[in-house]
C-alpha cells in the first residue's frame, strides 16, 4: 500500500502521537499513530496498488459478466476486488417465477461470498460504486476511494420509463429480486383486498393486470400469470368470480417476440389468446393515472397493477465522459470490450454497446452475451500480461427461448426452430442446468416439479406487503448519491 504523503492530515495525526507520548508505551503509540494515519485518511487518500503488488482489477457489477469475469480471473496473478450493491447473483431471466410464486428467491440468487471462499486472490464487496475517476484510476464508494490497474463496468441495465418516468413509481417493473417479490406481494395483496370488497369498480381495478412490453418478460410474465388464473386463484379464492380478471398484454410493435423468428411470435401468440390473455399489438399505452390505463388506440383499462417490461437502459456510475455514451446510455466500447478513449477500462454486457456497422445499436442485451464478453475478456487481460495480441470480440448465438405456461415454450436455435412440449423440456432442463449451485437447482426443480402435479404454486407467501405510495424510485443509486453528497472531481 502506498499512501499520498503530499495530504496534511499524517502531519496532524502526527503532532496528535507526540503529545500522548508521555502517557503511553512506545508500542502502543506507534500502532496508535499507525492506524490514526489510517482512519484520518482512509476517505482521501489513493490506496494505489495491493499489497502483494500484482494489479488490481477491479469489477463493477456481479451479474453475468462481471461474476463469470471474476470467476475466470480466479487463480491468476491480477488481484480482483468485485463489487455488487448486493450480497448475491441473481439469474434475472427466472425472477417472472418468482414474480409469480413458482420459485423462491433463493433458488435463482446466489450469494457472491459462497461463490469465492476458496479464492485467493478475489476479495468480494457489498458497495454500491457511486463515481469513477477515469483520470486518477480511482472508484469512489460511500466509504472508500479505491485505485486499481484496469476497471471493468459490468453493471447492467435499469428499466427505460421514457415518457412515463413521471408516474414510474405507479408501475411495476421486473429487473431485479426486490422487484419480483414486490410483484408477488402486490398481486396477491390486491386479490385479498379484491376478495373482501363490496365495491365492483374497486375490485375491477385491483384484479385485473396489465403487462406493457410484449418482449420475452412480457410474454412470459403475461403467461405465468394466465396460469395462476386458471389453476390457482379459483382454488384459493372460491368465493370470487375469478373469470372476471382480465390480462391484457400492449405491445407498440405489430408482434410479439421483437428479437425472435416469425414461427416463436406466432406461436407466443397463439399460446396467450388460448391462456385467455388479450394481446393488444401496435398499441402504445398513452397514460396511467394508478387506476386507469388509456392507449392511443383509445383502449381503457381499470387496473392497480401496471407491469413495465417496455424498455431498458445501460446503468452505469457516473464520472465517465460525455463521449462514452453512447444511445440507449450504454458505455460505447471497441471490439475487445475497452471504453472508448481508455486503455485500461473495459464494460461488459448490458452496460456495453460494441457499435459497428452490422450493429448499430450493439449486441442485444442477453445473458449470453454478457457470458461470452467476459469470458473474452479474462483471456484477454491475461494476454496483455503476458505481452500477448488480444482477441476481438465474436458473439456466438446460441439461439433464443420463452415459455408460456405449462407445456408451451418457444425455440430459435440458429439451425432449428421447434414450439410446444418439447421446447418447453428443452426450456426447463437449460434453465436448471443455468443456475448456480446444486442446491440452487435441486430447489428449482422441486418446486417445478410441485406446480407440475399439483397445478398449484409453491410461493404464495405475502412477507413484506408492497405499498406503492412508498414505493421508492427504481434508479435508488440516484437517491444515494444525492444522500451522500459524494464529490466527484
Ligand atoms: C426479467 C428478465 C428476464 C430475462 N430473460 C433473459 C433470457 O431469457 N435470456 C437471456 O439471455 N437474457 C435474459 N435477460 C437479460 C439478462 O438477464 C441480462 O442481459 C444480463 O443479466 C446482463 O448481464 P450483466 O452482467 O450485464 O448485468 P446484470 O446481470 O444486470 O448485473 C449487473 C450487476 O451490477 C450490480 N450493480 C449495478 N450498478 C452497480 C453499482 N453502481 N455498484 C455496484 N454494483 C452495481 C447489480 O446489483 C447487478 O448485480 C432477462 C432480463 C430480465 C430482467
């Protein structure tokens, strides 16, 4: 550890040790003075390099790309440091399950410590990064600035409210665990709610849901929650007319599955109109005042609960140049994953937009990508150690899949495109076999298994009730930042 010497504050802390001297044997003012230099400094000064002098890197982020980088870099000479503003991976493309009570949070999160026991050389963090420095090669965080050798932005996305960011805190989007459990909580409180109410309008507006986004969280929430209306609400709410509840899917675009082959979007949408979902398609939602819902079709709907799967944005720490940005606010980075104008920053996955002329916008932000730009870059940081010419970035498609409640699933594979039972097999045995750890995925299939043969749901557990009046903005780094008055520059 190197410290920055040219700060006053060791002199005080100095002065400080020379007048306790009389009072205290000479060891303990030396640890005294030690750590006082330590404390006084800790939030100004650069701690440059580790201990050990290997270099630092240090990963913004443990979704796919950032934990799969740091698992990658395990047992090599860089000293990793990986941060997370949460203690656990998520796998995001499950959290509709747990949204709709078919798994428990823990099957699909894993914590982040667990993971890098046995590591050496990957210290774990729970911190939210607030800034960078890219001119002092420094992170700041609410108790620390940190320097390191290379950086690496796997930070992910956030969801894009556009024109509705006025009344985001009236809808429920569905990009991390705290937003999956709010979504069941919130579904399940309106039913109770629903089910002692004498007023019909009320009652309209608290079951009904709307889903706005016909992507693949879209369609597969919009499933997922055909299901319950089917197999589980009946059963548990016998004094209800549950065939009341209408599920209404908007999507802007003329189908569903944006991104997927024609055969999965018409597929998708046979499945919903047979789950007994309206599927609006070329339907812009106009507005939503909390209990209703217009479209520019003039489509009305009463309902409490509107889901916001429309859209996502790169998120990343502020502090970079205007001229990273680039559109839909992702990092713009070249072909090896490095920051434009850096040579030792690099973002990865949804954070990252690689622009060329095949991809104007970049890769599409998927799970698979972020896998594969992080297992290049460990290579590639190991190369550049060793003075060696690093690979460019090639993403390999490895095809695509949704599923639409039991039984019903969708596949693009790049040679292959199948629907039905089969993909639904092939959909459940991937996703298993995805997750991390081998309780993670015994859980997992027992509560598939569970929701198979009874037609129930494993999870119908209201523990933190939901209360949308408290609900706080989705981008909570925002509301942190301005908390802590963190100085940037
Ligand atoms: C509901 C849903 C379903 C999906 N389904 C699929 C699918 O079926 N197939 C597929 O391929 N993809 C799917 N995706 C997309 C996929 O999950 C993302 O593309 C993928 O997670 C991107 O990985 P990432 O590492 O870039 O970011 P993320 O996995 O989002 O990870 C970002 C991490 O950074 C942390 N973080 C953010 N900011 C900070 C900060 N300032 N300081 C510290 N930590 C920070 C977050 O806590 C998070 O852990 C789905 C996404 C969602 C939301």
């Amino acid at each position: 550890m190197f410290f920055n010497l040219i700060s006053t504050k060791p002199l005080k802390a100095f002065s400080g040790f020379i007048k306790r001297r009389s009072d205290q044997t000479l060891r303990d003012a030396v640890w005294s003075l030690w750590g006082e230099i330590i404390l006084a400094d800790l939030k100004n000064i650069n701690i440059m390099q580790s201990q050990n002098n290997q270099p630092r890197v240090i990963i913004i982020g443990g979704g796919f790309a950032g934990l799969e980088l740091a698992k990658k870099l395990r047992g090599t000479i860089f000293d990793v440091i990986l941060f997370d503003k949460q203690n656990f991976h998520t796998f995001q493309p499950l959290l509709y399950q747990v949204a709709t009570g078919g798994l428990r949070i823990e099957s699909i999160a894993y914590p982040f410590r667990k993971i890098f026991r046995k590591s050496k050389n990957v210290a774990f963090r729970m911190e939210e990064v607030m800034a960078v420095h890219p001119s002092r090669n420094q992170i700041v965080t609410a108790s620390d600035r940190l320097s390191y050798d290379y950086l690496v932005v796997a930070t992910g996305s956030q969801s894009n409210f556009f024109n509705f960011t006025p009344v985001q805190k009236m809808l429920m989007p569905l990009k991390n665990s705290r937003d999956a459990l709010h979504l069941r909580s919130f579904i399940l409180q309106n039913f109770e709610k629903a089910n002692v109410s004498a007023d019909e309008e009320l009652r309209e507006e608290l079951i009904n849901v709307a889903i706005v986004g016909g992507g693949p969280t879209g369609v597969e929430l919009a499933g997922a929650i055909a299901e319950m209306k089917k197999y589980v609400f009946p059963q548990d709410f016998p004094q209800m007319d549950v065939e009341q509840m209408r599920i209404i899917l908007f999507e802007a675009a003329p189908k569903l599955l944006g991104p997927m082959s024609e055969e999965a979007s018409e597929h998708a949408l046979k499945y919903l109109k047979e789950f007994g979902v309206e599927v609006h398609l070329n339907s812009m939602v106009d507005d939503y005042d909390g209990k209703v819902l217009k479209t520019k079709d003039g489509e009305v709907l009463r309902t409490n609960t509107v889901i916001w799967t429309a859209g996502v944005k790169g998120a990343f720490p502020d502090g970079f140049p205007k001229h990273c940005v680039a559109p839909a606010h992702r990092l713009k980075v070249d072909q090896f994953n490095r920051l434009e104008g850096f040579a030792n920053i690099y973002a990865l996955g949804d954070a990252a937009a690689m622009v060329d002329e095949g991809l104007p916008k970049g890769h599409p932000m998927l799970a698979t990508v972020a896998l594969q730009q992080a297992r290049n870059l460990a290579q590639n940081l190991v190369k550049q150690i060793k003075n060696k010419s690093p690979q460019p970035f090639e993403y390999k498609d490895k095809g695509t899949m949704a599923t639409i409640g039991r039984n019903r699933a969708v596949v693009d594979l790049p040679r292959w495109k199948f629907q039905g039972k089969l993909a639904w097999f092939v959909w459940i045995f991937v996703h298993i076999f995805s997750l991390i750890g081998f309780r993670n995925k015994l859980a997992a299939l027992w509560d598939w298994a569970y929701n198979f043969f009874t037609y129930d749901r494993a999870v119908q557990l209201i523990i933190t009730p939901f209360e949308r009046s408290k609900n706080v903005p989705h981008v909570d780094s925002e509301k942190t930042r301005k908390q802590e008055k963190v100085t940037t520059e």
